[in-house]
C-alpha cells in the first residue's frame, strides 16, 4: 500500500511539473488567441474567435502550412532513407566499425547554428565557397536561397545533414534486435538480399521506424531554428512555416493574437495528424497489423 | 528425397590452422533415411548441419546432394529446410505467412500455397492457428509451425537443429512420435540433431556420435548399443551409464586377466586382442545380475533407487564403483551385500590410452561390425584378494 502511494505522489509531482512548463504556457497562448494585443505588457482585448478569422483567411497562412508539410516530409523521406541505408552499412562487420560508428553521430553534436553558418558559407552567391568552385570552372552562381525550391532544398538538405545520425543510431539499436537466425531462415527459404530486407529487416525495424519517424515529424514540422537561421522564411514568404509564420506575426507585426492563433492551430493540427498516426501505426508490438 | 554424402568436410572458424570445429567428416545418407547426429555440447553437430544447410563454408571437403556438387551453393539452391532449435519464425508474419513464405519466394501459385500450407497444417494439427502471429503461440505449436514451414517446401533433405530441447519433458516425447511418424509418413532424408542419447536411440535409423568434431562411431542405435567402438561411444550410450573398471591386463597361463584393487576377471585369450597392459573393463549397469551362489562378486549396496519397474542400486564391489539395474526389489536397502554376476558375453574392453574397444584377434578385421563374444569369459574371485 505504501508503494502506492509514492506512486501516486510521484505521478502527481510529474504532472504538476509537466503543467507548469507545458499546460501553463500552452494554455496562456491558447488564451492569447482570443484578444488582441500589440505587446506582453499592454492589456490585451476580447475578440473572441476573430483572430482565428483573419488568420485562416489569408493565403499566407495557407501557403505557410504546405510549405511546412513539403519540407517536413521530404526531409523526413531522405532522413529515414538515407538513415537506414547508413545503418544498414555500418551494421556489417568491417575494421574500425566501432570508430566509424562513433564518428557517424558527430554531425548530431554540431549546435544548429553552427550547421546553418557552414551552409551559408558554401552557398552564399557573393563570397560563398561553391561560388569559388563554380567560378574556377568558369561558371557563374546559382543563388540558392533567391528561389522558392532550391531555397526550400537547402531547409531539407541541412536537416538531413543534422538529423539522420538521430535516425542512424535509432535504426542500428533497432538492427541489434533482429535475430540473426532470422536471416538465416530466410536464407533456407530461399530469399536473396532484397527479400530479407523486405520480409525481415523491415519488419523487425518496424517499432523503430514508427517512433522515428514520429518524433522526426513533430520535430520538422515545428522546425524553426534551421529556417530562420537560413533564410527567414523568404524568399518571398516562399519558406514561411507555421512555426516562423506565429514567430513573425507576435514579435515583429506585433500582433500577439494572430501569432497566437497560428500556434494553436498549428498544435491542434499536429496533435490530431499524431493521433490518427498512432491509430495507424500502433507502437505497441501486441496491437500490430491486426 | 535425396541421398546426402559428406566427403572429408572439415571445418574451422580460424583459416586453415584451426580450431577444428569439425574434422574430416565422412558420411553417407541413404535416401529416406533419419539419420541422428549426437554428442557432447560444442562437439560440432551444429557446424555440421549449417555446412549442409549452405549457412557455413566448409574449410575443405565435398558435400553431395543427390550426386550433385553442393559444397559451394547457396542454401536457396539446396533444397533444403531447416528447422532452428529456436524456431527462427518470422515475428511479423501470421502462421501461414510462415509457412508459406518458401513458397511466395519461389513464386509459387497461390491455390498451390494455399493447398499446401493446408495440407501441412492439417498433418500438423494447426488449422485453428494459421491467422495467429508466433508471439499468441505456445512453445509447442512454434514447434509445429517451425516443422510445418520446412514440411510444405517439399525439400530433398530436412535438417533439424534440436528441434525438442525446449518442450518440456511430456510434449518431447509427443513431438518426437510426431516427427518420427512424418517422417515415415514422407520417407522423407532427415537430419536430425541432439544431444540427448534416448531422442537419438528412439528416432534414429542410424546414429552418429560426434565428440570433439569427430566422428566416433555410426551406426545402427542397436549396434551402438552392443558394439560400441570405444569408452566414449559406451557411456554415451544406454541409461545409466556403462560402468568402467580400470585395471591391468595380464596373461595367467593360457588365459587373459584384468585386475583391479581386489577384483580379478578372467577373459578367454581369443576374445581381446591382449597387446595392451592398461586397460578399461565395461559392463552395463543392466547387466549385472543377480546371483545366489557365494561363488559370484558381492555386491555392496550403497544407495538405492526405486524408479518403479526397476530399482537402480549404486554400490561397490572389491572396492570399484558400480551402477546396477535389478528387476523391482522393495527390500533392497543401503549397507546390504548381495551377489551378482556379470553376464559374460556382454562384457567390453577398452584400451585406457586411447580409449578404442580392444578387438578380439578375429579373422572379421578391423571393422568391428557384425562382431559377436562368444568366447566365454571366465570370471571368478581373486585368488590374490586380501
Ligand atoms: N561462429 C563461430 N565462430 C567460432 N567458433 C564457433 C562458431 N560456431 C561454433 N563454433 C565452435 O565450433 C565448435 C562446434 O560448435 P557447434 O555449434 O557445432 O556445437 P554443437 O555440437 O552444435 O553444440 P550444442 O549441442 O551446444 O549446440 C564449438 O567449439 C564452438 O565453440
Ligand atoms: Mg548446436
């Protein structure tokens, strides 16, 4: 019965913590998107659902949201491909795995900002470091971030860059727990490569894979760091995202409301899509494919 | 159905210059025929059978399938199934996506797959299980899906890695039956591996007995039995052990004896080849017998088991540790002294150095088989007791 209650007691701390730093904030914007207000410090004004109004009326908001979408799921794409495909290499018995193994996940260690400021060195079309290169071969530079999909290339590329040693080291613990005598099972059935991968590899990933490309998603489509660091969301609004979208609307239009409004929406959105997807995609192994 | 032919296979998991996993393994399998490899834990039953399987290369040798070259095939140009002493289903699949995986590889048709994984899973009695995934099964119905996977393949050879060690007692018996009664069902060449002697005397049309990566002896459960080719192969053999006695060897007059502490036994010169001094006297526990007279060995009982139909006595005699198996005797208690005799024909002689059953000086040769003691071996008591 004691036992019980530290339980109780500890599940009842773990909420209040979780409430204070998630719920609070949360529902405080939540609030938020119902008044107006140019600032923290003015007071704010009762609109009721018209911030909500204004904001799904515009075709930025629109655009914003499919921007989002195609970056989060063309890096998530390359992320999970690319991750599983390195995975997969480094799983093989070679010398020096170990020190390979390790040097893999150094890209995961690099501060964002760090990452991006690289990028823009190679990439800036006035002094940038593939502009040398072109230019040595007699070419002229592609300016990478003055169109909307090299621009929106450059958002994913780097993601990839940063976020697939997450994926790699994800999917080699998976690796792990795939039974060898599964291969070789399959071996005797009579599968090539191609075939293990499909009927054993994958499916035994499978939990993984479901997690990981969970958090990857949640995690790219509140992606702010990389974009606002790269290009603020131009050119043109053409890599605007939810996220940068609120960010834009609340501290440099000043209207706490609307970039409130864009948040919650963006969290309603993004906590339904995750609940259909765990429908589909159960993590727990008892409820799989049935 | 096939018949399989191992050449000289030897393997090691260190390049040529060894450990020897297995060594110069030669055998040759009828078609049709259950053949079982036993022995020790580590003596390379598995090596072996992955070597069949296509999983390892063999460091040097020849293995025939049908007449044909296989040593360098993948498993999946084999023909051949396995089954893992682990089961190795695939997790995510339902029991007749188990079964029919093979199948689906090899792009058979679906009526076909259909009617196979049936017909298996009817032999197997697991109709009610196909839409079940591995994880909803008990150990025992893994067991027949495993079996039932290698079954609708329709391979030349069925390999099977201990396939019962973990079954409880009760249900090993019951999936031996199993696999013994499929197989005459099928007349299919199987290959069998344990390390339990009774599941290899019971299934087996021929038992190999591996110690070390090599081959001790082949041959018949009751040729093993009767005449084993050395110590090893005889206390491997039959439950409870054969009992070793060790002892010199010396000629007295016309005759051989072996002596041991106190104990003295005469064996006729024509039996045993008498080269050797150092020698081992075996006698199974289940054939010593008991006596009435004085003029057999006495016995002294040290612990008494009854296990029903038989009462298992541990005791001594002249000095030697001995096991024997009497027909149920209720009375029989610790510190009795009762007589015995050894039943002369089934006595074995082994050298001690090299451990090989030391061959009676006969005109048959070196090849032990079809080898019978009718020489009559005298035993008495020590005229040197004291
Ligand atoms: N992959 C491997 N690498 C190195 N040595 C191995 C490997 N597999 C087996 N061995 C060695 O080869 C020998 C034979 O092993 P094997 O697995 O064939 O034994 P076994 O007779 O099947 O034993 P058990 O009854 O325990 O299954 C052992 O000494 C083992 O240590
Ligand atoms: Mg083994």
């Amino acid at each position: 019965m004691r036992q019980d209650w530290r339980i109780i007691g500890l599940f009842i701390g773990g909420v209040l913590v979780l409430g204070t730093i998630v719920g609070g904030p949360l529902l405080y914007s939540i609030k938020l998107s119902f008044y107006t207000a140019a600032s923290f410090i003015d007071p704010p004004q009762w609109v009721g659902l018209g911030n909500y109004v204004k904001v799904l009326s515009e075709p930025l908001f629109w655009g914003s949201l499919l921007n989002g979408v195609t970056i989060a799921i063309s890096a998530i794409v390359l992320q999970v491909v690319l991750g599983v495909t390195i995975a997969l290499v480094l799983n093989r018995q070679f010398v020096g795995q170990t020190v390979v193994r390790a040097l893999s996940i150094v890209p995961y260690f690099l501060p964002t900002v760090v990452a991006c400021l690289i990028t823009q060195w190679i990439l800036d079309p006035n002094y940038g470091l593939l502009k040398s290169v072109f230019a040595s071969f007699g070419y002229g530079m592609f300016d990478w971030g003055g169109n909307s999909t090299s621009a929106k290339a450059t958002i994913v590329l780097v993601s990839v860059w940063i976020w697939t040693p997450f994926v790699v080291t994800c999917v080699l613990a998976g690796l792990q727990s795939i039974p060898g005598q599964l291969y070789e099972a399959a071996r005797v059935d009579g599968a090539g490569v191609m075939k293990q991968f499909w009927h054993v590899t994958l499916p035994g990933l499978r939990s993984v894979l479901i997690v990981v490309i969970l958090l990857r998603g949640i995690w790219m489509f509140n992606k702010f760091d990389v974009i606002w660091l790269l290009t603020k969301g131009g050119p043109l609004n053409e890599t605007e995202t939810l996220p940068t979208l609120a960010y834009r609307k609340a501290f440099l239009e000043f209207d706490l409301g609307g970039g409130a409004a864009v948040a919650t929406i963006s969290f309603l959105m993004l906590a339904s899509i995750i609940l259909i997807y765990l429908r589909v995609f159960p993590i727990d192994e008892a409820k799989q494919g049935r | 159905m096939a018949r399989v032919t191992l050449q000289n296979v030897a393997k090691s998991f260190g390049g040529d210059r060894g450990p020897w996993a297995v060594q110069d393994f030669s055998l040759d399998i009828a078609d049709g025929e259950l053949v079982v490899f036993v022995g020790p834990s580590g003596c390379g039953k598995s090596t072996t059978l992955r070597m069949l399987a296509g999983l390892d290369d063999v460091t040097s040798g020849k293995i025939l399938i049908d007449g044909r070259d296989v040593t360098a095939l993948p498993p999946k140009d084999r023909n051949i199934a396995m089954v893992f002493q682990n089961y190795a289903l695939y997790p995510q699949k339902t029991v007749f996506e188990n079964m029919a995986f093979g199948l689906r590889v090899r792009r058979t048709p679906q009526h076909e797959i259909d009617r196979r994984v049936r017909s298996a899973a009817s032999s197997l009695g697991l109709e009610a299980l196909l839409e079940r995934k591995p994880r909803q099964l008990s150990g025992g119905q893994m067991q027949r899906v495993a079996l039932g996977r290698a079954l609708v393949r329709d391979p030349d050879v069925f390999l099977l890695d201990e396939p019962l060690s973990n079954l409880d007692a009760k249900l090993r018996v019951r999936t031996r039956e199993e696999i013994a009664t499929l197989h005459a069902r099928l007349g299919a060449t199987m290959i069998f591996v344990t390390h339990d002697q009774v599941e290899a005397m019971t299934l087996g049309d021929r038992i190999v007995i591996m110690r070390d990566g090599f081959i001790q002896q082949a041959g018949s459960p009751l040729d093993l039995y009767d005449r084993p080719a050395n110590a090893f192969v005889a206390t491997f053999i039959g439950s409870p052990e054969m009992n070793l006695i060790d002892g010199g060897l010396m000629r007295d007059g016309g005759a051989l004896v072996m002596r041991s502490g106190g104990l003295s036994v005469n064996l006729p010169a024509q039996s045993f080849s008498g080269a050797e001094r150092d020698v081992t006297l075996g006698i199974r526990p289940e054939h010593i017998e008991r006596a009435e007279t004085s003029t057999a060995f006495e016995l002294v009982v040290g612990l008494v088991e009854q296990i029903g139909a038989q009462t298992y006595v541990l005791g001594k005699i002249d000095g030697n540790k001995i096991r024997a198996v009497f027909a149920r005797d209720d009375a029989l208690r610790a510190g009795d002294r009762i007589f015995v005799n050894l039943s002369q024909e089934k006595l074995h002689l082994f050298s001690r150095e090299s451990g090989k059953t030391l061959r009676r000086t006969s005109t048959k040769g070196e090849n032990g088989n079809g080898r019978e003691l009718h020489g009559q071996a005298q035993l008495r008591r020590a005229e040197l007791q004291g």
